[in-house]
C-alpha cells in the first residue's frame, strides 16, 4: 500500500477539503504503482473495475460533492414514466447515488462499453431489484446509443473518452432522445485555453493525488496509459457542441481546476 502523503513536520498530512476519505470496503487502486517498460493504452477491463471504485475516489476531486449535486439536479428534472440514462455507467456508483432521490417511477438504464464493470454495477445495483425499473446495457458510445423518452442523461467522467470524431454524433441523439425540457448532466475533465493556467491547473492536480497517495510512478505511468484514450476539450468547446446540437440552456455547476460539472437543457 502506498504510503500516507505525510507535513513538513513528517506527521500524517491532514486531508484538504476536497479530499477523498480512504474507502475500506473497496480495493486499492495499484494498477500503475510498479515501474513498466511499456505502458499500454489505458483499458477498463477486469483488474480496472476490481479497484474502480477506489481508482475514481482518489482521482477526482470532489467526487462525492460531484454526485451529490449530479443526484440533486436529476431529481429536479426526472420525471416519473420517463427514462434516465446514464451513459458510461462503470460500476453502479451514479444510479446507486440516484436512486434514493429520484422518483421510484423513473426507469434507470445504464450503458457501458465493458461487462467487467457491468458486472460490479448489477452486483451494487441489485437492491433495486422488485423496486425499481433498472436495465444495465452493453453498448459502444462510439458507436452511438439510442435514447427514448429521456427525462435525465448523465454522463459523469465519460465524453472525455468518447473519440472526438464522434462526439457530436453522440450529442444528438441524446438530444434528440430527451424530452422538452430533459436534461443532460455532464462532468469532464477540461483543458483552459491559456497555456499557463493549463500547466498549474495540472500541476495542482498532480499535488492533489499525491495528497490521495499516488505515487509519481503511478501518476506518471497513469498519465501516459490514458494520453491518447482521454481526450477533453476546453469548456467553450463543450458547451459550443451541446448548443451545436440543440440544447437551449447550458451552464457550468462545479468547478475545480480542470475539472467542471455542467448541465445542458433541452
């Protein structure tokens, strides 16, 4: 296990705000932590959703505020008879978030490209069962997704790895699967356009997992695993696609460094 990040003084560091608590129920994420020769494209396959759940905690900041505000605003828009999606759906953990505050009439479908993670999702979902509607999917995003009577999309840490040649593609059609009014609910990570607030946004978050005790071996191999699998746009160029296709209303929700929240509205 990686070390605790330790102060100045060589005590334990006190966690910031922000940071994720050490889950004890969940594997820790090692994935990277031995030093590789070559380092592979990242994959969600079998060992990645072993340690999914801890992997994210560690890696995004914020993550549990994140879903909490993605849960508050899908309750504000599901609508009971409808459909919420969640494309990109890992492991269960944003309909597991969603379910104890969005209407029980509304049926949750999750899709993703990766039955490891589907797996893990039905094992974490299954209190659901006799309750809720619930319909877990295999599907490409790549390859497009078809969306019906959608009051709610969520799509949280997903675009950024849907190739970029198919993004809009994928934009439209769930636009065109979401009601009047029906929301999409997006978290991705984000590039800025000025060179130096992109080079210390990253060198800030770099620090913060340091701080969730990565090592640099481990942040350096990651990083290269995902350089050409994650790709994330600038805000205005996510926000001038979501317009492009059709939605009326977009804002941004939550930010922190190069990490933002937004909410599109049809």
């Amino acid at each position: 296990m990686a070390a605790s990040p330790e102060s100045a003084s060589g005590a334990p560091a006190k966690p910031a705000s922000g940071d994720a608590p050490r889950g004890a129920k969940e594997p820790m994420d090692r994935i990277f932590a031995e030093p590789r020769e070559r380092v592979d494209d990242f994959e969600f396959n079998a060992s990645t959703a072993a340690v999914f759940d801890d992997m994210v905690s560690r890696s995004v900041p914020f993550y549990a505020e994140i879903q909490r505000i993605v849960g508050e605003l899908a309750a504000d828009f599901g609508v009971p008879g409808t459909n919420l999606y969640d494309l990109g759906c890992s492991t269960g953990t944003t309909l597991e978030a969603l379910d104890p505050v969005v209407d029980d009439d509304v049926h949750f479908v999750g899709i993703d490209n990766s039955d490891d993670m589907l797996d893990k999702a039905r094992t974490k979902l299954s209190g659901l069962e006799g309750r809720r509607r619930l319909d877990l999917v295999n599907g490409d995003l790549n390859r497009g997704v078809d969306i019906e009577d959608a009051s709610v999309v969520t799509m949280i840490l997903t675009l950024q790895f849907v190739r970029p040649l198919y993004r809009e593609r994928l934009l439209s059609r769930i636009h065109a699967g979401l009601r009047k009014d029906g929301a999409l609910i997006l978290t991705e990570k984000i590039t800025s356009p000025h060179t130096m607030l992109n080079r210390l946004f990253i060198k800030n978050y770099y620090e913060y997992k340091r701080r969730m005790g990565y090592s640099q071996v481990e942040i350096s191999q990651k990083r290269e695993a995902l350089e050409n699998v994650l790709i994330p746009y600038r805000y205005d160029e996510n926000e001038a696609l979501l317009k492009e296709v059709g939605f009326s209303q977009v804002d941004e929700v939550f930010r922190w460094y190069n990490f933002c929240c937004m909410v599109a509205v049809k």
